[in-house]
C-alpha cells in the first residue's frame, strides 16, 4: 500500500507556485492578491480561512480575512461581493461556505465575478469546466487530479465510483473524470444517498473518491483488492486522549481499508492540503491572465 501524501505534493505545487511570484516580481510586476471573506463565527470554517491566507503568505501573495459578523446582511454581503469585483488590486477571492442561513448563497455565488472566482464554484466556470472549456477548476476535485498525476494513476477505462454528488466536489470530480482527456476518460458513476446497494457498485471499482461527511463510512468489505482510495472527508469524531478532545477522521475506515488497496489518502494530509495548494494556484492563473503573461 502506498500512501497518497497531499502534504507533499502540496508543497511541491506550492513551491512552484513561489518561484512564478518570484520571476514576476523580478520582472516589475506586483504580486498576487487574494482575499478571503468569511461570514460568522464557524470553527471549522475559520480554521480554513486561515490556514489559507497562510498557505498565501508562504508563497508570497498577498492576501487578507474580511471577517465579518452572522448578521451582516444578504445586502450589505452583496454589497461587498460588488466592491471586491471592482477593486483592480484583488486578483481574486472566495466567500467561506456555508454562509448562515438568512443569507442565499447562490445569490452571493452569482454576484461573484467569474473572473475572480478562484473557488470555481460560479455557474459560468461549472459550465465551461462541463464542456472542457478553459476555466477555473474547483480545488479540490483539482487537487485529486493532481495527487493521481503526481502518483501516475492511469483513469483511463477504470472504473471510478465518486460518493456525494455536492456542487464543490463531487459533482465537479465526476465530471473532470469523465472528460476525454489525460487524468480523464474513466467510466464514472456518481452515487449519493438515494444510491441502492451502493456495497456492489464500489465493490467493482477501481477508484473510489468518497466525499460523503460520514466518519468511517467505507469499510473493507465495500473495496476491491487493490484499489485506489481518495478519501474527501473531514469528520471530527470525540477522542479522550486529545487535548482538544476530538480527532479528525475522513469517511474511509483508514486502518482496515488501507490492508487492501495499492493507495489511499491519509486524513488529515491527504485531499485537504491539495485543496489549498489548488487555490493558489487558481489565484496565479486568474492573476497571470490579468497582466497577460504566464511563466511556466
Ligand atoms: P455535502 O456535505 O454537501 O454532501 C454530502 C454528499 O454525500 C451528498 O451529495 C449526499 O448525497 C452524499 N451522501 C450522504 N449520505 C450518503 C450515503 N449514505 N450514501 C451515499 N452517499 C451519501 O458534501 P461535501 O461538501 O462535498 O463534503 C463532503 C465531505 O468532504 C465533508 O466531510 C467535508 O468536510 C469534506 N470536504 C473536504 C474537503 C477537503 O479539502 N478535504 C473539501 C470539501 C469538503
């Protein structure tokens, strides 16, 4: 079995992403600007908020937290979503999911510049990303096609089974997956929570991606020998001997699952660090088409 390490790929993309910040500020040019928006007081959300204006700091954008208060209203946030559309200095930006409830947040999504959204989540850039136009690809089904990349995990013909059919990942990692091209071409099935005896259908894949939210909901009796396992979820579930009296778990029973396959993403350091790394390198892409030059 050999472990995906996301942390490491990560870091290896991250790092790329620096030496281009570097040439472009050798060349004159200002660096790149990411701003994050996070609306209340959500844990998990904050944490990831940071963790990515850190990760900006690291290779050498620039970047800030609006954090704002649960309520704030849908205006006043459309109001801001407008500001950041217009203001030349930000490259790009995203709003942290979920927003609270009184707020719609396909309203906030659709306000959002397509140019600017470097989470891929806007209609337009799902829409091209569906017809294999050029577009902003949502990080982290782009970070699972990078890590299969970086461990040369041929897609084509394989059968790939994706659970969870939401709007950020698995629904966009179907159809990344099913696109003919390279990291591409497998025969995907996407199946949820309506999905029947879904124990036989994951039985005869090739590749699983489980983005479900439920701790240890893939157990070795659901796998193939020598499958490859991409573990999307990030559970927390109670653990006494933490500090923090918690641990975090994906959806893949890691200890049992990880004896049959030939690979598999630890959590954490598996998908979540991709993530990150992915929208920098959205913010880059979005940044380069701005001033019209890209170094590769
Ligand atoms: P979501 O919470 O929006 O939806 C969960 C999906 O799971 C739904 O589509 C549902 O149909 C499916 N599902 C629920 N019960 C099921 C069942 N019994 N059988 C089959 N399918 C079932 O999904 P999300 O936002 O994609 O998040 C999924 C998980 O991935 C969460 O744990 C989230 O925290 C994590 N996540 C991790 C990253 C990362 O970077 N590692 C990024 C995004 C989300």
């Amino acid at each position: 079995m050999i472990l995906l390490d996301g942390k490491e790929t990560a870091l290896k993309v991250k790092n790329t992403i620096k030496e281009a910040v570097t040439k472009h500020k050798g060349n004159g040019q200002r660096v790149p600007n990411l701003i994050a928006v996070l609306v209340g007081d959500n844990k998990a959300s904050l944490s990831y908020v940071k963790s990515k204006v850190k990760a900006c700091d690291m290779v050498g954008f620039d970047s800030s937290l609006i954090h704002l208060e649960t309520i704030i209203t849908e205006k006043q946030l459309l109001d801001l979503v407008q500001k950041l559309n217009n203001d030349t200095a930000v490259d790009g930006y995203i709003v942290q999911l979920p927003l609270p409830k009184h707020i719609d947040e396909n309203k906030i999504l659709l306000a959002i510049n397509p140019a600017k959204d470097v989470d891929g989540f806007h209609p337009i850039n799902i829409g091209k990303l569906a017809l294999n136009l050029d577009t902003i690809i949502p990080a982290t089904p782009y970070g699972i096609i990078t890590l299969l990349q970086e461990y040369n995990i041929e897609t084509t013909s394989k059968n790939v089974v994706v659970i969870g059919r939401s709007n950020i990942v698995g629904r966009p990692m179907s159809i990344l997956l099913s696109q003919n091209k390279p990291y591409g071409n497998a025969t995907v099935t996407l199946a949820h929570s309506r999905t029947k005896n879904l124990k036989e259908i994951t039985q005869k894949a090739d590749i699983i991606i489980a983005a479900i939210g439920k701790a240890h909901f893939i157990t070795a009796d659901m796998i193939k020998e020598n499958a490859v396992i991409i573990d999307v979820g990030i559970n927390s579930i109670p653990d006494a001997s933490r500090k923090r009296g918690y641990r975090l778990v994906g959806d893949v029973d890691f200890a049992n699952v990880s004896q049959k396959v030939s690979f598999i993403t630890p959590v954490p350091g598996g998908v979540g660090p991709m993530t990150i790394a992915m929208l920098l390198k959205n913010t880059l892409h979005v940044y380069e088409k701005r001033i019209g030059m890209s170094i590769s």
